[in-house]
C-alpha cells in the first residue's frame, strides 16, 4: 500500500527533524558553547612590577594580534582560548623605559615579536569564577602558567546587535623563568626590578 502525498511529507519532515535531533545531542557545543571574538578596543592586558622595593610600574600590550574564545556553559572543561599580543606595542608611560623594555635586556622584540598564551585546561573554582592552565610563550619560552578567571559575564546585547561576554584574569609569573633576567643591584640592598610579575587581563568578547 502507497502513502499519499500528505502522509509520506509528514514522515519525512518527522525523520528529517529526529535526525537533526541526534546530531545536535551528539555535538553538546551546538546546542551551548559559541565562539567569541576578543574585542581589542574593549579589553586591555596589563602586567605590574616592583621598582626599587618600593613602587610599582604598571604597564600594558596595546595591540592585539588575534583572541578567540569557545565557551559552553554547560561544560566549562570544554573552553578554549588563544590571545596572541604584539610585544612591540608594549606602553609604560615613559618612552625610554619602553625602548628600553622592547630591547635585548628583556622583551628582545626583533627577536620574539609575540607573546601567546593557548589554554590546556578550564575548570569551576567557585561561583562566577575559573581556573585556567595554558602555556604561556614569551622571550621565545613556553611556561605552563595559571590565571584566576572572574566570570564570564552573562551574555548581554550591544546596541548593534551584537551579543557579548566579558572576563577578567589574573596570575602571576616569575620573569626568569622566561630568560629575563637583567637586573641592577641597590647601594641599600634589594634589586631595581622585582621578579614577579602579576597579570591582569580584562577581555569583552563579541559572539561569533
């Protein structure tokens, strides 16, 4: 016995729609997770530094090269993230200590003109917070580092249309493990430059 017209289209469109089903259910990310675009005119990625024992000097990488984020709610192991920043573009507020930061004694820019940082692992440390373990690259050597992550925000919708998330990450390095070493002595005891070096990462992402 043939299926009429009317019945044989209903069929279809209920297998067409159960098929659409099983693939969405056997790919989570589909469903939850969403690619995002780092907004470099919204997010800054800043580091500070002991000077003298007695301050501290602030700084930050005012180009970014490429940030790209996945992100599923559902399942926070699953994120992803890749920042790569272009040392060059280093600022301190104070031309000859930027010349030289960009110069052989530390950032060695002509030499290592990025920095990056490919995340490993993503897991909940709290409410509205993460931890993350990537690999750090700097001066030309890979680190496994660890940043505290506040958020991400709620999604939210920008006057364009846009949907957007923001985060914020902090950690801290030790210079030397990167090959940065230089340093001067105090008549008074301590060095001019402090070894650790904090990081504070302030991102708003636009969804993909």
């Amino acid at each position: 016995m043939f299926l009429n017209q009317g019945e044989g289209g209903y069929r279809m469109k209920r297998n067409l729609w159960i098929a659409v089903g099983i693939f969405v259910l056997a790919v989570p990310g589909l469903v939850y997770g969403a690619h995002w675009q780092v907004d470099p005119d919204h997010s800054s990625f800043q580091f500070k530094v002991r000077h003298l024992t007695v301050s501290s000097v602030r700084g930050d990488f005012g180009k970014l090269i490429q940030g790209v984020v996945y992100f599923d709610p559902e399942d926070v192991s699953s994120t992803k993230a890749q920042v790569i920043l272009d040392v060059a573009s280093v600022s301190t507020n104070h031309a000859k200590r930027d010349e030289h930061l960009k110069g052989p004694d530390f950032f060695d820019v002509s030499k290592y003109p990025t920095i990056t940082f490919i995340s490993k692992q993503v897991s909940k440390a709290g409410p509205d917070t993460l931890k993350a373990t990537g690999d750090l690259t700097l001066h030309g050597v890979t680190r496994e580092v660890v940043l505290d992550i506040q958020g991400p925000a709620p999604e939210v919708k920008d006057p364009s249309g846009n949907l957007r998330r923001g985060l914020t990450a902090t950690g801290k390095i030790n210079r030397k493990d990167f090959g940065m070493t230089w340093n001067r002595a105090l008549d008074t005891g301590g060095m001019v430059i402090g070894d650790e070096v904090e990081i504070s990462v302030e991102i708003e992402m636009i969804r993909k």
